[in-house]
C-alpha cells in the first residue's frame, strides 16, 4: 500500500498538501477478532478507531498541512450507513478519489467457534439480541457475503489465539515493513481443509510420509531428521524446483503489479511433516533471496 505524491493545495494560503495516508478497513464476523485487530494496529502507530459512519470517512483523510499517521477503522455491520455495497464504494473511493493507499481486511471465524466464544463471554450476538447465537451468525454472514468475496486480505481466526492474530497482523502491516511484499508461508492440514485466504497452494502428499517411520512419527517438520527423510524422497528435487522455479517467477510480477501480501499454504495429510518440510525450507531460500517472509505452521 503506497501513498500518492506530495501535491499542492491552498488552505488560509499555499501549503504543502501532505500524502493521503494509508487506510485500513477492518470488518468481519462479530467476535472474529475486530476489537484485538483495532488495538493491534494502535500498538503498531495507527491512529485506531471504531465504528466511524460511512459518511465521514472522506473527512478522515481530507488533505491537511503536516504529516499523519495511517489509520485502521473497525465497521461492522451495524456501523451507521453500513451496507456491504456502500462499504465497497466506500474503500473504492478512498483509493479512486483520494487516492489512499486503501485495504479492506475481513476477519472470519467458523460458526462453531463464534458460538463457543459468545457463550463463553455470555455476550448476545449484536443481530440477534433475544435469539440465540447462531441465528444472528447466519443474519450477518448474509450481509457481508459480498464484503467477504471483495476482501483484500482474508484472515481466519478460528484456530488463532488473540496473541496469534496480533502476531500475523503485526508481520502484514508493521509501519517498519510497509514496502513491498508480503509474503506468508504456511503449513496445513487437509484434515482441516484449506486455508482462507491462500493465493497458491500445493499439495505435499505426493512425497514420502515421515509417519510411518516410527522412529520419524512425534517429530515435525522442523527437526532435522525429518527434512532429510522428506529430501530424500526421489520426487523432492523436481518437485522442490517446480515450486521455487515459480514462486521466482511470481513474486516479482506480483511486486510489480503493485499487490501487497501473498500466501502460499502447504498441505499434507496431518500438517506435521511434509508440509512443514516444504515451508521451512521455502522460507528460508525466499528470505535469502530478499523476500519478507512469515511462516506459519497451523498444526504446530
């Protein structure tokens, strides 16, 4: 996300028009994770706030003399003048018209999961206050399905913990990595099913299954002995190149075009051992090649 060039714009005179600043809208299911996101993004700088009508957001970023931090801004579907529609045309104007350096951020979390954290907070869901839980996740999954396919970034929180999701907000818009790409490895489960929000993903289960080694079997993908067994697999080499012949491909053009973040998510069978090979030893040749990188193993 880049601001535009500094321009000129007379206010009580002629002065220096300041970048419109980077802007990120956080939405999402109620008790997805908004509130933890809106006070990780304060502790990264961002001048964080909740719930702004629609309306207003013009003003949050009209140019001023000086210089500004970049903003979060929690909406949720009961935020004044909300609609999924007039969100969209709101994030779209802050880039089209204002050229802001705009990102809308959705927050998902599996219904069985909101359920259990509503019942453990013993909070009502804010769209079904004399109903239960679930009628109220439905209610509002149906007014943000459209948010959710428009979504910039995508990030499940059902497995995360409030620390997790500080930690991999934290890796995509820490103020002091801002530029250029983002890239995000992370290991899977197919047991679990797919990650939200992959932009490429690979299946390892081709390779040698460390699992049925039972000398292999409690380790993980980030021992050694487990690497070397992966490695060996006559299948790695080709496969290993295909994947980083890619990848080198890719994240250039994808720089270029001026996309922010990537995911590359790996699967295997239990999300311990071929995937979590795969991942370390991607990460770590990205990273030597220059790319940020975070890695994420979501069975580990």
């Amino acid at each position: 996300m880049t601001s535009v060039d500094d321009g000129e714009v007379d206010l009580n005179g002629a002065a220096n028009r300041r970048p419109a600043p980077v802007v990120v809208v956080v939405t999402g299911m109620s008790g997805a994770g908004r509130t933890t996101a809106i006070d990780a993004f304060e502790d990264m700088g961002y001048e964080a706030m909740e719930n702004v009508p629609l309306s207003l957001f013009e003003a949050l970023i009209k140019p001023v003399v000086g210089t500004s931090a970049p903003i979060a801004v929690g909406v949720e579907s009961r935020t004044r003048g909300f609609s999924a529609r007039a969100l969209t045309e709101t994030v779209e104007a802050l880039r089209n018209t204002w050229r802001a350096g705009a990102a809308l951020l959705y927050l998902d979390c599996a219904d069985n999961a909101l359920i259990t954290r509503f019942n453990q907070t013993r909070r009502r869901h804010p769209l079904a206050p004399e109903e239960d839980a679930a009628t109220g996740i439905q209610r509002e999954r149906d007014i943000l399905r459209d948010v959710r396919q428009q979504a910039d970034i995508l990030i499940d929180t059902t497995d995360l913990t409030p620390h997790d999701l500080k930690a991999e907000l934290t890796d995509r818009f820490s103020l002091d990595r801002s530029a250029g790409l983002s890239v995000t490895v992370r290991s899977f489960s197919y047991k679990r099913g797919i990650p939200n929000g992959a932009d490429m993903v690979m299946d390892c289960r081709c390779l040698r299954n460390p699992y049925w080694e039972a000398s292999l079997r409690t380790l993980d993908g980030r021992d050694r002995n487990i690497q070397e067994f992966v490695q060996a697999d006559p299948l790695f080499k080709g496969f290993y190149g295909g994947l980083s012949d890619m990848l080198k491909l890719l994240l250039p053009a994808y720089l270029k075009e001026g996309k922010s973040y990537f995911t590359l998510a790996l699967g295997c069978s239990g999300g311990r051992h071929r995937s979590v090979t795969v991942a370390e030893v991607i990460a770590k040749d990205l990273a030597e090649l220059g790319w940020r990188i975070s890695l994420r193993h979501q069975e580990l």
